[in-house]
C-alpha cells in the first residue's frame, strides 16, 4: 500500500501540475492581463474622482472669493452712494442758506430803502410843517397864548400824521 499510495499521489502531483501548466500557459496570463487591466481603471477612476474633489474644492473656493469680493465691492458702492448722497444734501442745504441770505439781505436793502423814503418824506412834512406854524405866527399879532395854541395846533398835526 505504500507503493501504490506514493505512486497515486505521484500521478495526482503530475496531474495537478500539468494542470497548473496548460492553465497557466493559456489561461493564467489573460487571466491576470485582465485583473490588471481592471486595477488600472479603478486606480484611473479614483485618480481622476480625486483630480475632480480637488477641482471642485478649487472651484468652490474661488466661488466664494469672488462671492466675498462681490459683497466687498456692494458695500463699497454703498457707502460711496451713501457719501455722495450726503455731499448733494449738504450742497443743497448751503445753497438754501445762500439763498435764504441773499434774500435777507434783498430784504434789509428795501427796508432801509424805504426807511429812507419815510424819513425823507417825514423831513418835507415837517419842513412844511414848520414853514406853515411859522408863517401863521408871522401874520398873527403874537402874544404868550397865541404862540402856545399854535405850538400846540403844530404838535396835534405833528401827531396826526
């Protein structure tokens, strides 16, 4: 039993190795060829899933600078608005206060203009006035009583007028 046990372990190792041989030879190549084929697209595929996360990763960060320069560059805007709004508004309150000054001194000019006037007239009043008392007190015969009704005529139509 020995002999005949080594002698079928013997044909079964052959069998097994020539096996292995002819599968190796026609099969095994192809077989690895094509394991080798699939590990080099996956490696590709994660390659390139890496390549686009990177990608994107860089995308999105220039996004959201420019997003942030976008919002920088509003709100510049915004404050330029807001400092030439302010200009305008103090521009058009010094031209009231301009206006509102050369209207007051429009204003005084006429007043003194026509204070002027009224002085002027209230002189010739008087002058006239005075000229009338002085020539009825000519014409009159004067005496202490007299010259005081008249004075007193003169005040009353000082005043009158």
């Amino acid at each position: 039993m020995n002999h005949e046990m080594i002698a079928k372990i013997l044909t079964t190792l052959v069998a097994f190795g020539l096996f292995f041989w002819i599968a190796k030879k026609l099969f095994w190549t192809s077989i690895l060829k094509a394991i080798e084929d699939r590990q080099f697209r996956i490696k590709s595929e994660f390659d390139r899933i890496d390549s686009l996360q990177q990608e994107v990763s860089t995308m999105k960060a220039d996004y959201s600078k420019r997003l942030a320069d976008i919002e920088k560059e509003a709100q510049q805007r915004k404050q330029d608005e807001i400092v030439q709004g302010r200009k305008m508004a103090e521009e058009i309150v010094a031209q009231a206060r301009q206006d509102a000054q050369a209207e007051l001194e429009r204003v005084k000019q006429n007043l003194a203009i026509e204070t002027d006037k009224m002085r002027a007239s209230l002189r010739e009043e008087v002058v006239q006035l005075t000229l009338g008392a002085t020539e009825k007190l000519i014409r009159e015969k004067m005496d202490d009583g007299k010259q005081r009704q008249l004075v007193s005529q003169f005040v009353e139509e000082l005043a009158r007028k």
